[in-house]
C-alpha cells in the first residue's frame, strides 16, 4: 500500500490497528477466542514499520 499512497497507507493502518484494538477489547474476555485477534495485531504493527521511515525521507520504493 506504501507504494501507491505512503499517508494514505499510514491512515489505513492506523485506523484498522484501532479497531483491531477495539476487537481485541471485545475478545479479551473470551480467552482463546482473542487469539486471532493477536494475530491482526501483529500482522498490522509488522506492516506499518516501514512506512514512517519512507514518508520522513519522502522516497518511494
């Protein structure tokens, strides 16, 4: 997504890991049923770690 819009693609981000969190609050409770959610948590904080370092440079790869 960094590659057609870097801001855009931090917005995206930063909107689903907030609702991610959201579901993760949800699903907490349940014990087993919030392991999924980890997995959406990890996979969107492992994205998004790219992404600030090329929208300070204002490079596209």
């Amino acid at each position: 997504m960094a590659d057609w819009s870097i801001f855009r693609s931090l917005l995206i981000g930063a909107v689903g890991m907030g609702a991610t969190l959201m579901l993760f609050w949800l699903t907490a409770p349940g014990g087993w049923l919030a392991l999924p959610v980890v997995f959406l948590i990890t996979a969107l904080g492992s994205g998004a770690r790219g992404q600030p370092a090329a929208a300070v440079d204002g490079r596209r790869r």
